[in-house]
C-alpha cells in the first residue's frame, strides 16, 4: 500500500539525487531500445523484458524504501532469518533428508543445498556470512554471540557442504570486503594476510572442495577439446561470444537476439540447445545484445552503487553495499545474475534495500546507526 500513501513531492526529491535510480533506468531503457532493431523472435524479447523488469523495478521500490524505515530493518532482518533456517536445514541434511531440501542424500563429502540450486544459495550464504559479521561487531550480549556463532557453519557450508566453486570465491570476496572496510586498518591488514592460511585450511580439510578444484584444473586444460564442462562451456561461451559481439559491437544484435544468433557463431550448429539460454558472464551477455552501450550502462549501475557507498556517512551500510555491489560484479563473470531468476530476486532487491538505506544515511550522526 506504500505506493498509495502520498508524499509523491518528497519521494520524489529523494530519488532525483539517487544514482542508482538513473543508472537502473537507463539500463533497463538500453534493453527496451533494443527491441527496435532485434531480429529475434517476439518471444525472446519478451522474455528479456520480463527477465531484467525487475532491474527497472529497482526505481520503483527505491522512493518506496527510502521513506519507510521499518520496512527496510524489516526486509534485512527477513533475510536474516530465512538465511538462518537455510544454513539449519543445510546442516541437518548431513543426516537427514528433509522433505523441502533440493539433496536428497546424506552424509559428509557430498552436496547439500536446501532451494534452487547450489550457486543461488552460495551467493545468498556468502552475503549472509558479511551480514553476520557486520552484525556481530554491533550488538551485544547473546545477539553478539548469535551472530559470531553463525560465522563459521555458514561458511563451512559452502566450503564442505557445496559443491559450488563459484561460491568459494563469493565467499572469498565477502570476507575482504569485511576486512578491508573494518574500521581499525591493523586488524584489516591481518585478516588479508590470514586469507591464504583460510584458504589452505579449506582445502586441507574439505575433500569436496579439493575434488572441484583438481575438476577446475583439469576441465579448464581440456576446454578446447570439451567445451561441455563447466569450466570448458564457459570459456567456449567467451570465444563465441567475443565473436558475435565483433559483428555488431557498438549496439549488439538486439533484446533477445542471443538466444538464436549465438547458433550462427558455434562449431556444431547440434550443440545450439546446449549454449543459447545464456553465456554464464553478465557483461558478455550484455555485450552480444547491446554492445558497447549496454556493457558501459551495466558499469554505469556498478558505479552508481560505489557512488552511493562513498557518499553514505555510515560504516554499516557502506560496508554492506560494498558486499553486495562486489558480489554482483565478480559473479557476473561466471554467470548471469540479472538474467537467473532466484539470483536477479536476490541482487535486485537488495540492491534497493541497501542503496536506499546507505543514501538516507548521509547525515552527519550516521556513522553510529546500526543494523
């Protein structure tokens, strides 16, 4: 009901200042434009108005958050507590099989992953785990202990439990961003040079985890041999990628246009099924469907969000913006985070939630607000 409360004027005065409102904007305005010269079918760039809607969205709920300071506590505390019984259910899958887990096995060295998939639960654990740590430095008493206690399974959880590899870097991300924003720089400098020993330790103590890497390793040698792996499939996906956005590199092909044109590009014209649904890289996607002009406004919302964390006054939301706007960037070189579903719900959302809650904290006592 918020968009029917009023107060148009000043949400309004708000979100003019916003970057993230225009960048949102014009990002989502590269895609409608390129309705006007694609050649895909009807239903593709449908489908890609529909997928990114809720990149435009974010200018619909920015005004709407900005005003409502409950529904923002709210919204991250609901996160919280909905990562919370992930995390529980992903444990309690080691010796149980539950009826809502997506693994239905058990046991220690195997995955375990609760909805979706293992990728959209690693992004969201690994925010989860900065969210913690943030969270921990500011409370007290058994809200304090609550948080640290979560620290560790949390990231057990993608390090032993997961078979993820994707989150073992997102994870690696959100704890620098944690070190290098904590306000005392000593203790900054030891956690990045306890980062290599962190790692270490995972991999001494994580079969799993030692399994994907030595997988890694060997389907990135065999890449131009079998372009079917993961790793092979994604490196497949930037040479033929690179090669359609050399054919049309100002303005790409098109909304939609990926989907078949990629076909043209591949080296068996069978394999069309296996790579057309998207190029598993945020920025490639971008490239082939708008080119230059869509990669520079997908930059354009990645700026916005740096812009927005170096005005805000408070350390809290500028570290957790920070987060997120690094975890969007680094796993949009793996896949497409604004194109998959349960990952544009994630970033999209949150996205709002924390630009909005880092842009009203500019004031001058905001350095002490709290989560």
């Amino acid at each position: 009901m918020a968009p029917l409360a009023g107060r148009w004027r000043e949400r309004w005065s708000n979100l003019r200042q916003h970057p993230v409102f225009w960048a949102a904007l014009t990002l989502y305005g590269v895609i409608v434009l390129g309705i006007t010269y694609t050649d895909a079918p009807t239903s593709d760039w449908l489908l890609s108005l529909n997928k990114y809607l809720k990149v435009g969205a974010i200018g619909v709920w920015l005004p709407i958050l900005m005003t409502e300071p409950r529904v923002r506590k709210l919204a991250l505390w609901g996160f919280a507590l909905a990562m919370t019984f992930v995390l529980g259910s992903t444990w309690a899958n080691v010796w149980w099989v539950l009826p809502w887990s997506e693994t239905q096995h058990t046991g220690w060295g195997v995955s375990h992953h609760v909805f979706g998939d293992y990728i959209t639960q690693n992004v969201m654990m690994s925010f989860f785990v900065l969210l913690l740590l943030i969270a921990g430095q500011q409370t007290y008493g058994w809200r304090r202990w609550l948080c640290w206690s979560l620290v560790l399974p949390s990231i057990v959880s993608i390090t032993h439990l997961s078979q993820g590899r994707t989150g073992l870097v997102l994870v690696a991300t959100a704890l620098l961003v944690f070190a290098v924003s904590m306000p005392r720089r000593k203790v900054a400098f030891i956690a990045v040079a306890l980062a290599p020993l962190t790692l270490g330790l995972a991999l001494a103590t994580s079969s799993l985890m030692r399994d994907r890497v030595v997988q890694a390793i060997g389907e990135a040698r065999q890449a131009d041999t079998d372009p079917y792996s993961s790793i092979g499939h994604r490196l497949y996906n930037q040479r033929t990628t690179l090669a359609m956005i050399a054919d049309a590199p100002l303005i790409g092909h098109g909304t939609g246009a990926y989907h078949t044109r990629i076909c043209e590009y591949l080296d068996r014209a069978e394999d069309c099924h296996i790579f057309h649904w998207h190029p598993h890289n945020q920025y490639l996607f971008f490239g082939v469907n708008h080119g230059l002009v869509g990669v520079i406004a997908y930059l354009g919302l990645l700026a916005a969000l740096c812009v927005t964390v170096w005005r805000s006054e408070s350390t809290t939301w500028k570290s957790l913006l920070l987060g997120l706007t690094a975890l969007l960037a680094v796993n949009s070189l793996f896949n497409s985070p604004l194109w998959s579903a349960r990952e544009s719900h994630f970033f999209t959302l949150m996205t709002a939630l924390l630009s909005a809650q880092a842009w009203v904290s500019r004031r001058a006592n905001a350095a002490h607000e709290t989560i």
